[in-house]
C-alpha cells in the first residue's frame, strides 16, 4: 500500500516541503530501499525507525519497503525525517488513517525507545506549513514553542511516537500550543551586563553610544586589561530593542544552525557573537558541504566582536567586506548557491603593538619598530575602510577603579540611543537604509549640512592632519550622529571637533 506524509528539508534558511512515500509491498524477499538524495543521517533512519517501532509495540513489516524523498532532485540532509518516514510506514499498514496525513507537517528525530528529539529549523517548517496552507504542524515537543510563533498555524508538540499516531488517528484530544510572542519579547530582553558595571573610561563610553546611535562600526586601541572586551560585551544592552521581525528573522537563523536553546521561542536579545582568532574563513563567513550560517550570519542584527584583530589571518579578515558593505553574505557551492542575512555592528579590538605596551607608562614596550610596524599593518586597508570610529582605550588607574561613584546604566544611555534612531528612521524612510552608518556619498551630501564654523574647523582638520577622503566621508557620518543625540538638524563645529577625535589612526596617533 502506498503512503505519503508531508515533511521538510532545509535550504539555508528556507524550509522546502518534501512528500515521504511509502510503498510497502508483501512480493518478493524483505528489502528496504531509500531514494531522493538522501544524505548519510537520513539513510540510517532505516535503523532509527525498526528499533522505535518495535520498542513501542509497533510491528516492523519484513516485506518490500521502498521511500521515495521528493522531490528527488534536492538533497535531503539531517535527521529529522525519522518521524515521518515511521508515520508513512505504519500508514502503509492501515495504522494511521491515509486521509488524515496531508494536512499535516511532519518532522522529528526518533530515539530509539520511541521518544521524539527536536531538530533544527523548526521555525522554518513552521512558515513553509503556513505558505501551503497546511492545517498543522507536528513536531517534537522541544522545538514547539519556536514553531508556534508563527500565526495562522496549528502547532502539536508531541513526546513520543505513540502519541503522534493516538493524535493522527483522532483518538488523542490536544490543545496546539500558543505563544505571545509580544509577551515573549517583553519577558526575554533582558541583559546580564551593563554599562554601569565599567569605572571610568568616560571616553570610550562616549564612543560607543555614538557607534550605537548610528549603527557605526568601531575599534578600540589599548594594552591588555584595559577594558575593550568589557565595552563590546555591553554594546547590545545600549542597542535599541529587537522588534518581531528582527527578532523572527534571527531566531530562524539560529534554530537552522542548531544553537537556539532548546524549548525557547524567540530570540529576544541582540545577538553577540566574539569567535576565536583561529577561526576558519568558512566557519566566519558560513558555508560548507551543505551551507549552513557563519558567525557573521549567527550576528546579524547583533554585535560581532573580534577581538585581537591583526591575529586573524588575512584571508579570514578580507571575506567579511561583502557583509559589511551589503548586509548579506551569498556561499556558492556545487550544491547550491545560497544567500544568508549578515547585517550587524563590527566591534574590533586590538593592542597598539604585539606585547601590548607601547606608548605605556607604566610598563616596559619590548617590541622593535619593524615589529610594531609589521603588527600594525596585519589589518587591511579596505576593512579599515569600513570601520568609522577609531579610539584608544587606556588602562584605568586605580582611583577610578576603587571609586563608588555611580556610573550611567545601560538603559539611561539607550534612551538616547532611540531618539536618536528614530530621527534617523524618519530622515530616511524612502531611502531603503534605516541608519547613518549604512548612508552613501549621495546620502551624505543631502543630510549632512554643515555651519560655517564646522566647514572651517574641518577644513582645518583636514589640512594639519592630512586626512585623506576616507576619513572626510566618515567624520561627516559620525558627526550627523553626534547632531542627533543633540537632536540638531544641522551639523555644529562641536559635532565635527568630536567626529575627528574618533579617527585616532588617521590622526597620527597610532
């Protein structure tokens, strides 16, 4: 008898409904067969399926047994046809009634006592099952709460594989599960870190509220223990908040990569993500035999931290200017080529030399200028390029460090942080780009007026320091975001003062 069950498979980030067919027929010797791409994982569910049938008192036909994964010509990959592989087959023996099983989206991984384990992109089946107009989804209970973020669909987290086929045959009276995602958000976006947690460094703090207000990128200079990694971590509690669509778009990309925590809907906070310098460039960029999100994806509308920058390699270093410039990042592969999100803040840090300690005061630098130089020099050109905000993060002294005096927190900081956006949501609502730091030379011309005292003050700038082009466009951008905490329409020579004093490197500086 023949069966069909609706399940899905993964390309990149979009979920792609799969018809599991199942034959089984009682000529001929016992045999089974699988065909339709499948990959390694799916191929062993043959043994997955025999073991949890029979440790949940279902009988294992011993006859011809042929499924069929369309269509055949995408390859089928991961686990998560074990469920409806073992639905089909004992719909094929009358178990489950035929009718029932195309409203239905199926998918999970069997154990091989029967119990269901979650897989990875449920939220993905979840809107695929609603673009068909599919009556509902079943699934492992785990990966029920991401699924039921999607509206206009029934969800059914399940424990095991006798209670999907009590449900299936009308005998197992089950609410769908129901999220607010709203409340979700409210409940969830809260952070561990923040802002008021860092004695001192007034400086650098100033810097990054204005990173954050306009979305620019930003490096910070300094020896060993002076506080980089500290500020970086407390950037995404000064961000504005996630809104639902941002919030959907980086869940799906995290449940696809396997590392949404199991029984969470939503992904409530801004993402950091700070890999190691040893990184590969396919580990940072994504990709593989099957492409799956890097690093630079797993940040999108978050923070990628890299720190100690001139350690990663070149090559590592050069793939992320595609993402940078374009907020995406395409992995071409003889598979497929595929195209994942990857807008996100670039927070770099670095020591000013190989030990760390030239130009300090209290410790010894051990490095030779050609050391220096060639440590400096690590960091390409055209990354630099992309980065607006450079500044130096000296070690704290003790009296600041043993100081009670109250610090800002994070939430007082990221009120201005929103006012500040949303000026630029408003000044930019039909130019497809939704903050300072994403403006281009004809954005800049239009938006960034400038008094006659800030014209002299940097063109004065621009003589003494022999700022190149470069620095011009990138001082006008951040200084439009300095005018919009102040909420200035127009850009004052303070605004532009403090732009220049966030290029350290173009400076002479460093």
């Amino acid at each position: 008898m023949l069966s069909k069950v609706i399940s899905a498979t993964l390309v990149g980030i979009e979920a792609y409904l799969v018809d599991v067919e199942v034959d089984i027929t009682s000529r001929g010797l016992p045999h089974f067969s699988m065909v339709g791409l499948p990959d390694t994982a799916v191929k062993e569910s043959r043994d997955r399926v025999k073991a949890a049938l029979k440790n949940t008192n279902f009988i294992f036909p011993l006859k011809q047994i042929t499924i069929n994964l369309a269509p055949a010509d995408i390859k089928k990959e991961g686990t998560s046809f074990d469920l409806p592989i073992a639905i089909g087959m004992l719909s094929s023996e009358g178990v489950v009634p035929v009718e029932v099983l195309k409203d239905y989206l199926v998918t999970g991984e069997l154990s091989l006592d029967g119990r269901l384990k979650p897989v990875k992109g449920a939220l993905s089946m979840a809107m695929a099952a609603r673009q068909k107009k599919l009556k509902g989804i079943v699934l492992p209970l785990e990966n029920a709460p991401e699924a039921a973020v999607v509206k206009d669909i029934k969800v059914y987290g399940m424990e095991n594989l006798p209670r999907v086929v009590q449900f299936l045959r009308g005998e197992l009276d089950t609410a769908p599960v129901q999220i607010d995602p709203e409340e979700v958000l409210r409940i969830s976006s809260s952070y561990e870190e923040d802002f008021s947690e860092i004695k001192g460094q007034e400086h650098a703090k100033r810097a990054m509220e204005v990173a954050a207000a306009g979305g620019h990128n930003i490096l910070m200079i300094g020896p060993p223990g002076s506080g980089k990694t500290m500020l970086a971590r407390r950037l995404p509690t000064i961000l504005p908040g996630m809104t639902f669509e941002e919030a959907l778009e980086t869940t799906r990309i995290h449940s696809v990569a396997g590392s949404l925590n199991s029984g969470h809907a939503l992904l409530a906070t801004r993402p950091f993500r700070a890999p190691h310098h040893t990184i590969s460039d396919v580990a940072l960029i994504g990709g593989g035999q099957f492409p799956r999100p890097g690093e630079v994806s797993l940040a999108h509308n978050g923070v990628l931290f890299l720190d100690e920058l001139p350690e990663f390699k070149r090559n590592v270093l050069e793939v992320l200017r595609q993402p940078l410039e374009n907020g995406e990042v395409t992995v071409s592969r003889a598979v497929a080529s595929i195209t994942f999100p990857a807008s996100f803040m670039l927070v770099a840090a670095m020591n000013p030399c190989a030990c760390g300690f030239v130009g300090d005061e209290r410790h010894q630098c051990t490095c030779t200028p050609g050391q220096i130089h060639r440590y400096r020099t690590r960091v390409s050109g055209p990354l630099m390029d992309r980065i607006d905000i450079h500044i130096e993060v000296p070690a704290v002294d003790y009296k600041k460090l043993s100081s009670d005096l109250p610090a800002e927190s994070s939430e007082e900081i990221r009120k201005r942080v929103v006012q500040a956006r949303q000026i630029q949501l408003n000044r930019f609502k039909n130019d497809k780009i939704y903050c300072n730091g994403q403006m281009r030379t004809r954005h800049i011309k239009k938006y960034c007026v400038l008094t006659k005292e800030a014209k002299e003050i940097l063109e004065t700038a621009m003589e003494r320091l022999s700022l190149s082009a470069r620095a011009y466009t990138r001082i006008l951008k951040v200084s439009r975001t300095i005018a919009d905490l102040e909420g200035s329409d127009s850009i004052e020579s303070h605004h532009i003062s403090e732009a220049v004093q966030y290029r350290m490197m173009d400076r002479g500086v460093f």
